[in-house]
C-alpha cells in the first residue's frame, strides 16, 4: 500500500530508476510485531530495573520517570541516560553509565520468550531468503536505537542473525553521541556502509520521527504499522501496542504523512507491496 498524500504509483516510485543496492531495517517493533508487547516490557521493566539495580534510583517510579522524560526528548534509552548524567540528573551516588552495561543487562534479563519462537517468524525469515536470492548484492543492514549487546540477542531469538551478520548490525553505541532520529546518526551509518547514497538506501521503520528525517536525507522509506492495522474496517488498538506507544510518545505509525513512500501491517509484506524490489536490478518500485 502506498502513503502519503498521493497514491499513484508515479508518487510511490519517486527514485524507481535507481538501483537499490541497501535495506536498512530497524529492529524494534519492525523485524517483530509491535502486538508482542516486548516494547513496553523493555521500555518500563527493562529500563527501570538496570536503573534502579545499576543506577541507585530509590524507587521504580523515580526511575521510570526520568527514562520517560528523556526518552521523549532522545528517542534512546542509552543517549537519554548519557545526557541525564551529564545533566546531573542521576543519583548523587551512581557509578558512571556505560553504555555497554545497559546492553549487557539487557541481553541477560529481558524476557525475550514475549518475541515467540523462530518458527513464528518463518514468513519473515522466507521474504528475506527470497529477496537474498533475487538479488545477493543486496545488502541487509540493522539499525537500532537499543543497545548492541541487546540488538543481537533479540536478532537471534527472531532466528534473523543469519540475514544481518555483526558487521551488517548498527546499535546506538556505533552513532553515540548521536541516535535517531538525528541526521548525524544515518550519516554515520552511509559512511560505514562504504559511502552509499541515501537514494540507493531504503528504509524500513515504525518510528515517524525516523521516517520523516530518513525521507528528508533522500532514502525510500517503508513504514510498519503492525499487525492487523491496515485491515478494513479495522481501527482498534492492540493493548500490548498501546502499551508499547505509551511508552514512546507520540510516534505511533501515520500512513497518512507525506514521508511514507510505502506502509504494510508487517516486513514480511514487502515482497507483495515493492516488487521491484525483487527485480535485478533491485528498484524501489510497486510493479
């Protein structure tokens, strides 16, 4: 399905006479469904607990609130706790935040059966073999805003590790002191990419405040709105999907906004709604 303000598939193929050499794919809420309530698990249990367990905050609400105010204001829990810290909004007694210890706890104390099984992302783990096969010099690259550590593990869980490779994955710490939505942290992530154009690039989100800054850069962008979101008729809200946007304020999915060059309910959709994108060479077009 085509967004934005124009439907015709001239305005959904706005670069579809270029080659599309790399699909940048975020991870939360987009390679797993925004319905498996992993988000707001991790956004309010996973931030509050390393908080409070390696932070000294005195109470979980404390904690939950000022990951709350700075998640609204950096859109990353790693980079909102850097700025907390040199704001001096931590405990007077804190130990210095490291990144990477954010990381490592989450790799070791999310509940990541709320993922499912790698069965369960079998259509995801077919669309991507399939693209992989059309066309091999298509590069696969992830690029979150969580913590690397982190990053990989829900990667494996999702049985994806073998479709993004650790020099192919892109966490926060590889951007610090940017992050998205920032135009620094995509312009780092083309310079390691061996300096690709942001038109040869496409971008699959579910964050708004990303697409929009990604279509701004030139990128094609594919925007996720979840499961069940796009069906007739269908207007209702998952509770574990609006768990998870409570938790990032303000940046649910707007098929609407003139930054979504394409949405689908979900990333195994593509190969439906871009075919071209299965064409060698590979184009950003819907037939």
């Amino acid at each position: 399905m085509t967004g934005g303000g124009d439907s015709s598939a001239d305005s959904a193929n706005p670069v579809a006479s270029t080659t599309i050499s790399t699909i940048i794919f975020d991870v939360d809420d987009t390679l797993y469904d925004v319905n498996t309530g992993f988000t707001a698990h991790r956004n309010t249990d996973g931030a509050v607990s390393f908080m409070v367990d390696k932070l000294a905050f005195p109470t979980r609400e404390a904690a939950q609130a000022l990951r709350d105010e700075y998640f609204e204001r950096y859109h990353a829990t790693a980079k909102g706790l850097q700025v907390a810290e040199a704001e001096g909004r931590l405990p007077p007694d804190a130990p210095k935040f490291d990144p990477k210890e954010l990381s490592k706890y989450w790799a070791e104390n999310l509940n990541f059966s709320l993922l499912g099984t790698k069965e369960s992302y079998g259509d995801l783990q077919s669309m991507l073999q399939s693209l992989k096969v059309a066309n091999p010099d298509v590069a696969f690259v992830a690029f979150s805003n969580g913590p690397r550590m982190y990053v990989l593990r829900a990667l494996r869980e999702m049985g994806l590790d073998v479709f993004f490779p650790d020099d192919n994955v892109y966490a926060v710490e590889d951007v610090l002191p940017h992050c998205k939505p920032e135009p620094a942290a995509f312009q780092k992530i083309f310079k390691e990419l061996g300096g690709v154009s942001p038109e040869q690039c496409v971008m699959v989100e579910d964050s708004m405040k990303n697409i929009r800054v990604a279509k701004k850069l030139g990128m094609n962008t594919v925007l996720i709105a979840g499961k069940g979101r796009l069906s007739a008729g269908n207007t209702d809200k998952d509770a574990a999907a609006q768990a998870a946007e409570a938790t990032k304020f303000g940046d649910a999915p707007d098929a609407s906004d003139p930054a979504v060059d394409i949405v689908v309910e979900a990333v195994a959709d593509m190969k439906d709604a871009i075919p071209g994108l299965w064409r060698n060479p590979s184009a950003f077009a819907i037939q």
